[in-house]
C-alpha cells in the first residue's frame, strides 16, 4: 500500500495571520487533528488543535506554529494528543 492511495486530497491550508480560534474551528469541522500552515506557496509549519489548546495567542497561529517544520524543533509530536490516528492525528 502506498501513501497516494490513504492520503486526503482535500487540504486545508492556514495562513500565520490567521485567527487561532478559526483555524481551531475549521479542524474540528472537518475532523483533522493537525493543520498546515503556509504562506506565498511554501508549507511553513503545522498547527495541532494540541497546541491550540495550550494557550497560544489567541490573534495569531504564528506563536504557535513557530519552528514546527525544523527537524528536532521545539514541536514534539510524541506529546499527549499528537501522533497516530485515534491519538489526536489527523483525519482522512
């Protein structure tokens, strides 16, 4: 079995300006437990209802997504609620 055959094509994407409670809102939508962020066409971090939960800004999803696509940066995904699907990971 390969990626292309599980992966969901529907993406929703947040911009770093873009209020927490929206983004927050949107994934519990749509049942996804993570959220890309980007900005002018390039992937600049992911968000996690995790960490939306944690208290970041509550004007900018910039504070919380700072780093995140930094191999070993401070996102750790094996924390409570992140990682593998029924663990808070993201939906189909």
């Amino acid at each position: 079995m390969q990626v292309q055959e599980l992966m969901n094509r529907n993406i929703q994407l947040a911009t770093p300006n873009e209020s927490l409670r929206a983004v927050a809102e949107r994934m519990a939508d749509c049942d996804i437990g993570y959220m890309p962020v980007g900005e002018n066409d390039r992937l600049v971090g992911v968000l996690s209802l995790a960490d939306s939960a944690l208290g970041y800004s509550p004007d900018s999803t910039g504070t919380a997504m700072t780093g995140v696509v930094v191999p070993g940066g401070a996102h750790n995904q094996s924390r409570a609620g992140h990682g593998a699907a029924g663990n808070g990971g993201g939906g189909r």
